[in-house]
C-alpha cells in the first residue's frame, strides 16, 4: 500500500506563488508515475500535471502549462507542484495520486491506485 499526505494549500492572492507537496510512506514511489489532481466546488476532478518514475517526463493540461511546475526527490518519496502566476479559477483542492508500478502517466483519474486525502487552493481576486 502507498499512503499519500498532501500538503502547501492555503489562501492567496491573484499572481501569487504556492508549492506542494505530496509525502508518500509505505511503499516507496519511485517507481511509479505520480500525478496532480484537482476538483472545483461542483466540478468533476481534472487532470493537472504527471511525471514519469524516473522524472524525465513530464505532462500539463493546457491551462496550466508555463505556469505550473511538477518535480519529484525520489530519494524523500515525494513529489511537488509548484504554482506561480496563480488565477481565481485555479482555485481547487488538489490531490496526488500514484499509479500502478511502471505505468506510464496518464490523465485519467481511473488509470491511478493511491490518492492523498487533498489540500485545499484558494486564489482571490
């Protein structure tokens, strides 16, 4: 089992910066392809961004894309997701997720076994 603990979340302002994390424990992440989620007030989750297991690859949803930045530290079994320029419509919670071992990413919330109990984004304007 791979447990996955969010955290970073918080209230900010238009054109701010956040970065999250995501602690995995139980078993280690490093090989698999890791994933942020994120789900608005009455809207389906959506994808955000993945990476491989190794982190040479990686892969945003448009609206996020330049932005948005998803690293991983294999060595601390964690993985981030820095925000810059944030918008209002960026306001979300926002899950981890890990897929099975060395599956490729996908965007698909069903493709991933592991997700962390989500934290929590709001951007005013």
């Amino acid at each position: 089992q791979v447990q996955l603990v969010e955290s970073g979340g918080g209230l900010v302002q238009a054109g701010d910066s956040l970065r999250l994390s995501c602690a995995a424990s139980g078993r280690t992440i490093s090989s698999r392809a890791m994933a942020w989620f994120r789900q608005a007030p009455g809207k389906e989750r959506e994808f955000v961004a993945a990476i491989t297991w190794s982190g040479h690859s990686t892969n945003y949803t448009d609206s996020v894309k330049g932005r948005f930045t998803i690293s991983r530290d294999n060595a601390k079994n964690t993985v981030y997701l820095q925000m810059n320029s944030l918008k209002p419509q960026d306001t979300a919670v926002y899950y981890c997720a890990a897929r099975r071992l060395f599956g490729p990413p996908r965007r698909d919330v069903y493709e991933y076994n592991y997700w962390g109990q989500g934290t929590q984004v709001t951007v005013s304007s």
